[in-house]
C-alpha cells in the first residue's frame, strides 16, 4: 500500500534538512495581482528544490564527485553529476562482493572448519596425526573454537594424540593484510588465511604497575580470555611511533611508545599469522578438556587418507553478509570474496588476482562496463567505480540476486545529523568510507511506491596523498571531510525524496 504524504510533513521534511526554506518564505507573500489556480503543494515544492550542481557546490568538499539516480523499474537515469568519473568506492564495494558471493557460492552456502585424522580412533586414542583444517570462515570466533575441542571429547571420545598436530589454512591463499598502505596497528587490516579466528584480531590490554606495566594479547570472546604467544608485545621507552610491528617467524613482534599509554587500556590489534593464532587457540582449548596437542605444525597441502572426526559450520551466507553489510567487516568481505573466486575459477594468489575475476564476473552478469576493483572490501583505495556503473549494478542485483533485503536501512537526517523519525521516505545502502573518501549507494523507496538505484561518490586523492602512513589512522581534516559528505548525500536523498515521488 503507498502511503500518502500530507503537504505539512513534506514541509516539516524539507524544514529539517534546511530545504524548504525558499518554498516556506515564498508562501508566506501575499500576492500582489490576481494569480491563476496553482498545481498542488507537492508539485509547488519540486520548483524550490536547488539544482543538483548547486547542492555539489556549495559543499565545498574539494576533489571530485560522482552521482547518479536512475528508476529501477525502467532503468531510466533520473539525474547524475559526472557519473563517468571513476572513484573509489570505499567499502560500497562491499554491495558488489555480497552479490558475487550469493551468485557463485548461493545464499545457503556455509563455510566448515573440520578436525580430521590421519588414522582411526581405538579406545580414545588416535596413534596418527589430527589436522585442524579451515574452511575460510571470517567468523569463526574462540568459542566456536571451544565448542569444538569439547565435542572432540565428548562426543567423538578423544583422549589422546601420539603424533603431530597439523594446521591446514590452505583453502584461501595466506595474505599477511589487504592494504600494504595502513597504519600497522588498525584492526580493521588484518592478515587473511583459510583459517581465521576472531576476524583475525588480538586484544591487546595494559596496565600500570610499578614503574612499569603488566600486559596480555589474549584471544578474548564473551565468557573466555586464553592468553596467546602466536602475538607479542613490547613496550618501549619513546613517544612515537606509537606502535612498530615486525614478523618474528612463527608469531607477530610488536612495540608500543610507553609515552603513548597513559595508566591503562585496551586495544584490538590485527594478527598476520591467523593459521597460526588459531591453532594456538585450539591447543589451549584442547588441553582444558583433557587432550593434550603437540606444537602446531602449519603444512601446505592436506594428506591424501583422512579421517574426518567433526565440522563446525558457520552461519548461512545470506547471513554473513547481511552482518558484513550492516558492520562492514573487511575481512568477511575478503574471505567470501576469495571463497568465490575459488569455486568459480580456481585458486588464486593474491586479492588483485581474485577482484579481477570479481570484475570480470560483475562486467557479464550487472552489466558493470568498466568496475576496477583491487580488493573485495573497498579498504585500497586504488579501486574505482563510476556512479553510472554502481547504479546499473544495483538495478540489476535488485532484480535477481535480493540484495536490498540485507542491506542496512539508512535513516535521513537532518542538518545536525539528527534522525527524522517516521520520514516518509526510506533508503536501504550502503556507506562507504577512507580518509577524504565517501560513498553511498543502494534503493530508495518513495511514498507513491516508485524505486530508485542511486549512488554517490566523493574523493579528494590529493589530500589523500599526503597523508603518511601514521596520519591515516586519524588524519587532520578527515572527520570533517567526512560529516560535509555525509550531510550532501543526506540532501541529495531528501530532494530525490521530493523530486521523483508521484
């Protein structure tokens, strides 16, 4: 059923977002001669709204931008600001690698994590190898860990190992990050493998005692905190860089700047060595119910006779990405995009590698002419789309893929970035970004039911740039970059909102 939209909450609408002024200021004249009967209010207000190249301007965000809004139904470009122009996507890329996902892989599909063997289990013990082998699970998390270490002896009655304990994250190629160009210590840029845990993260925590510090890297979940050697920390005596990161071998070398600390506190880190981290997870688990594992060995292929003992599935996919979307986790986007490019065209060596199947995918099946995607989560921002290409993507996974049910849904707000409760116009995107980067992308639905596709993108490259490798975790000017950004697309929404409705 459409709803129906009373002049008054149009103008309340506008008001907020500090559009209906002109259209406010105008009623408000008497007229000075008799004038002929005018259209309706709706109709009235659609002259008041600015220009689209007017709004763009009088952001001032410096860079460039790309716009385009088109109806979904037709496929009719309703407007668009330079929708050629290729920019980073931020992670809107994200929306593209959740429908080459549910394309290739299917909405149901999970990822599995088994515990195999290399000889029969006789009166609790197995007199061979066990194997840890991963799946390419983004969410496997320690308590899973721990679920399956309890069933290994409860319900397969597992007592014992005479040989090696064997870790096999070979499903998806090892990737100790997916951005070479991120500050060290941003979570959000962790290393990749066929075995995660934690979305390959490590809680760094410290504490002052003394002259000095107590400090834990524990792989942490809601109820169990098991302290891992798989990362090291270090503290040292100077004020910057806050944090150095080194590969030690078979674990993460970190420092931190002391100077840096203050009393105490806590911090995720990103683990480049998951295969590793988890194994050690699984170790310590292992052993607090009974089973003790010798050191982890990490091999590169898994043997030809096994035994398989468990598997641990994780969620359906249809699932993963609506929380990817929602929380724009990289690494899930990552993993799923891998695990596709895989079972599409086979193993690959590095993310370019497996975008570039992506793209050549989204180019066949969305009609997406010139997508340059270096990752599958947006996190490199040598990746460009144009606005044109985003839209005609969206249109064509609304009609066969269902991506706008697991997108989130994006609320309009007013000036003061302040949510309009019961707008009566509705948007399902995707938001996307990096320092002096901005995108949004998805559907908006109208009150008289029409459909549109639209996205927007922003990038200032230059300011970018020059940014070094520490200014990127929080650069001067960037927040504000990025709340002007947000504030255009909130008022390039609400005037699509006014424009294309009846």
């Amino acid at each position: 059923m459409t709803r129906q939209v009373s002049r008054r909450a149009i103008l309340g609408g506008l008001a907020a977002l500090g559009l209906g002024q002109a259209a406010s200021a105008q009623s408000a004249l008497a007229p000075l001669v008799s004038l002929r009967p005018t259209s309706r209010a709706e109709d009235l207000l659609k002259t008041y709204q600015t220009p689209l190249s007017d709004l763009i301007s009088q952001a001032k965000l410096g860079g460039k931008i790309s716009v385009q809004v088109a109806d979904v139904t037709t496929g009719l470009v309703l407007e668009s600001h330079n929708p050629l122009r290729a920019l980073p996507p931020a992670s809107v890329a994200k929306a593209v690698t959740a429908c080459y996902a549910l394309d290739v892989l299917g909405p149901g599909y999970h990822f599995e994590t088994r515990v195999l063997a290399t000889a029969p289990i006789k009166n609790g013990r197995i007199d061979g190898d066990l194997i840890l082998a991963g799946g390419g699970d983004p969410t496997l998390d320690t308590d899973a860990i721990a679920s399956i270490a309890k069933r290994l002896r409860e319900e397969v009655g597992l007592t014992e190992v005479t040989g090696r304990f064997l870790v096999w994250g070979g499903a998806l190629p090892a990737l100790n990050g997916i951005d070479a160009e991120q500050p060290y210590q941003v979570g959000y840029n962790p290393g990749i493998s066929g075995l995660n845990l934690n979305f390959n993260r490590v809680h760094f925590e410290w504490q002052r005692a003394g002259n000095g510090y107590n400090v834990t890297m524990d792989a942490r979940s809601a109820t169990l905190r098991p302290e891992v050697r798989a990362a090291r920390m270090r503290i040292e005596a100077r004020n910057a860089p806050i944090y150095t990161y080194a590969d030690g071998g078979s674990y993460d070398n970190w420092t931190v700047a002391k100077g840096a600390l203050g009393r105490n506190g806590s911090r995720w880190l990103p683990v480049r060595k998951p295969a590793r981290y988890a194994a050690e997870v699984f170790q310590i688990l292992a052993r607090s119910n009974g089973i003790v594992l010798k050191t982890p060995e990490l091999i590169d292929a898994l043997p030809a006779d096994t035994t398989r003992l468990l598997g641990h599935e994780s969620a359906p996919l249809r699932i993963i990405l609506r929380d990817m979307l929602k929380f724009s986790t990289n690494i899930t986007a990552e993993c799923v995009g891998l695990t596709a490019t895989v079972a599409r065209v086979g193993q690959v060596g590095s993310l370019k590698a497996s975008a570039e199947a992506m793209n050549a995918w989204a180019k066949d099946t969305l009609g997406m002419s010139s997508i340059a995607l270096e990752d599958h989560s947006g996190l490199g921002d040598d990746s460009r789309i144009t606005s044109r290409d985003m839209v005609k993507g969206l249109i064509a996974a609304r009609k066969t893929m269902g991506l706008k049910a697991l997108l989130k849904q994006h609320p309009l707000r007013n000036e003061d970035r302040k949510i309009i409760e019961d707008h009566p116009v509705s948007v399902h995107a995707k938001t996307g970004t990096l320092n002096f980067v901005s995108g949004l992308g998805g559907f908006i639905d109208l009150p008289d039911g029409t459909e549109l596709a639209f996205a927007c993108f922003s990038a200032d490259i230059e300011r970018r740039n020059e940014l070094s490798r520490e200014e990127r975790e929080n650069p001067p000017g960037g927040r504000s970059y990025a709340v002007e950004a947000r504030k255009l697309q909130q008022r390039m929404l609400a005037r699509w909102g006014i424009l294309y409705n009846g």
